[in-house]
C-alpha cells in the first residue's frame, strides 16, 4: 500500500478567503458569529451562472492546486481523481430559481455538479466521486481519495467537501428540530443550546508519497488512516453510551497503525448540542481510557460556524495547521463546562504543544461517523 501526503490545502469560510484569514482568527478563538449575524460568504462574488457551493469549490481548489505548485497538465489525467463532495446539493439554486427552471438548473442543483464541476475545468479523466454523508460528508471524501491513492488507482486527488445551503428552508427544517443555538455556540458547556449553519469549502491535493517526493513538495501530513461507519440507534441522535463512535475510532487507529497514546490533538465534532457533545465524550473515554484526559481537544465550530458538509474538510485543514503550527485552537465560549464533558476542550484561550498525530471526529444525521487521521512522516 503506498502511503497518502496532503501536499496543498485551500479554505474558504466567512471569516476570510485565504488559509492565513481563516487560521489566524480560529488560533485566537475570534468568535463572531451568533444566532443574529449568519455564516454566509456575502463577501465573495459567485457567479451569475453557477450555485455557491460550486463556485466556493472551484475556488478553493485553485488555491490549493496553487498552494501545492501543482501543474495537473503534467501529469496523466486518468490517474488524477476529484472526491470533492456536497451533502445537500445546490440549495441556493433550488431556493432562488427553482420557480424559474433555466437549462442550467440541474447542472447546479445536483450534488454530483460540484465534483463534476472541478472536472471538466481541470480536465480530469479519473475517478470523479460525490459521497453524501450529511455532516461526514468531508472526511468519507477525503479517506475515499486517500483509498483510491494507497491501492493504486490514482496518483493525486482533489479531496473535500462544500456547502451553501444557508436557506429559509433549511434554517426552519433544523430550527425545528431544536439544535440551533438561540445567542451563540458553546460547545461543552452548560448553558449550550444548539448550533448555528454556516457555509464554505475545505480542499486538500492528496498525492503519493513518490510523486510529492519527486517533485520536491511540500508535504502538510500523512494520511494515515481513519474508518468510516454507522450509528444504527435513531436518525438525528446517537447511541447514549457513544459505543459506535468509540467502534469507528479503536478502527480508525487501527487502521492508521497509530497506539491511543500517540494522538496528541482531536478537533472534535462538538455541535454544541445538549446530547451529542455528552456522547461524544463518552466515545473518547472508552477509546483511550486514561489517556483520553492527556489528549488536547477542540471545536472549532464556535468560530466558522457548523459548516455541514463542510464541516468535515474545513475541520481536517483546521487539525492539519494545528500541527504544522505546533498550537492547538480554543474551544471558544466555553466558559461553565459541563460536569459530564470533562476532558481537556482547550477552553477559550489556545495553547502551544507539539503535534505528532491528531484525529478528526465527524458525525452525521442519518448516524454518518467518520474518522480521520494525520500525522507526521
């Protein structure tokens, strides 16, 4: 099995349109974002043409191609794939012109249309992939791609996840349900009430170790592994006792042949709900035992917003610069930590420490559980 290098990274998110915009202001725990202001990019132009979540995608992964110096015109395109993802299709689209169906209308609505998107502007013949694993949707992509790069069937992938779907009828459909926040997030903590929706992009350029080796790149991380899962309890909840995410992380490390001990980080999925952030916790608990307590822990989602779709990618870039930076960022607005969340969730204020091996949890309606891991050579 070849080994999988992450090589180029873009992200796109309200708090800014560059990787520097969108880690400073998560390093600081700058959490702006409330039940009153949105997470929606209005300050990125989208094209008349195109829905959001594609425009967000072809965006960021000019960055990230640009990032990695990348020229994909030199390579066989039928080795080159493009797993990048969208767990609800083009909203935006549906939202604002769906009374007025334009020739255009499918091409921008379907979720396939982001990945294939991507495709045809950089020509790719290889696996062209749309995984919709609702709020798992970034991280299945990105094990999905690293897959195809260890077993030989590409040698570089465009990986990620985007999403615009910060609509009225979205907003209402999860308003219901009871998990969006009334004031703001806060993850862990005793006075949280739910999250709120944000949109944006995360893009990763995954490559074999020889070909990032061969062309002297810079190399983020390895891919070292991770599991993806189910949790069949209920659609929008998970099991109390967060036995099947704690089955899908034991896997995740085994597959990654990575020991509980040597996980230094974990961006949490931390949705700042009543029950998930208590299961999760537990799942962490049973995974590492009594190294759960030593690991530094964090959501990032007070500050960019619970990204859906994205979430997964954003937050797998978001643990990829945690490392390279050596900090870990802060739980933000995590002031009165719940008794039954007692592990070490970073709260409000980041903190320097070397990163070897970190974990990214991200979980779904529909019990969607993805886990991924990165690390050093």
């Amino acid at each position: 099995m070849r080994r999988v290098v992450v090589t180029g990274i873009g992200m796109l998110t309200y708090l800014g349109t560059t990787i520097e915009e969108n880690w400073l202001k998560i390093k600081n725990g700058e959490s702006s974002i409330s039940s009153e202001t949105s997470g929606i990019i209005n300050k990125f132009i989208i094209s008349n043409e195109n829905d959001p979540s594609i425009e967000y995608a072809l965006y960021t992964t000019k960055c990230a191609l640009k990032d990695a110096k990348l020229d994909l015109d030199n390579y066989d395109s039928t080795r080159i794939g493009c797993f990048v993802s969208c767990s609800k299709g083009g909203m935006w689209t549906f939202w604002n012109r769906g009374k007025n169906v334009s020739r255009n209308f499918l091409q921008n609505f379907l979720s396939s249309s982001v990945g294939s998107f991507i495709g045809s502007t950089f020509g790719i013949k290889g696996p062209v992939l749309n995984l919709a694993g609702a709020c798992a949707t970034g991280v299945q992509s990105i094990l999905f791609a690293s897959n195809f790069i260890k077993r030989g069937d590409c040698d570089i992938a465009i990986a990620g996840s985007s999403e615009a779907s910060n609509i009225p009828l979205i907003l209402s459909g999860f308003n219901n349900m009871g998990v969006l926040t009334k004031d703001k997030m806060r993850p862990y903590d005793r006075k949280r009430d739910g999250f709120i929706i944000g949109e944006g992009c995360g893009i990763v350029i995954l490559e074999s170790e020889e070909i990032a080796l061969s062309r002297n790149a810079h190399i983020y991380c390895y891919v070292k592994g991770g599991y993806i899962s189910n949790d069949a309890s209920y659609t929008t909840s998970f099991n109390d006792n967060g036995e099947n995410i704690a089955f899908a992380i034991n896997r995740a490390l085994e597959n990654a042949d990575v020991n509980s001990q040597d996980i230094d980080y974990i961006n949490s999925h931390g949705t700042a709900t009543k029950i998930n952030d208590i299961v999760e916790t537990r799942a962490i608990k049973k995974s590492f035992h009594r190294f759960a307590k030593e690991i530094s822990i964090s959501s990032t989602k007070p500050v960019t917003g619970h990204l859906l779709g994205a979430a997964g990618s954003v937050e797998f870039i978001i643990s990829i610069l945690a490392m390279n930076n050596s900090f870990i960022p802060p739980t933000a607005n995590l002031e009165n930590p719940d008794e039954e969340c007692d592990l070490d969730y970073t709260p409000n204020v980041g903190r320097s420490r070397k990163v070897e091996n970190f974990m990214s949890l991200s979980f779904g309606f529909g019990g969607h559980i993805g886990v991924i891991i990165g690390g050093r050579e």
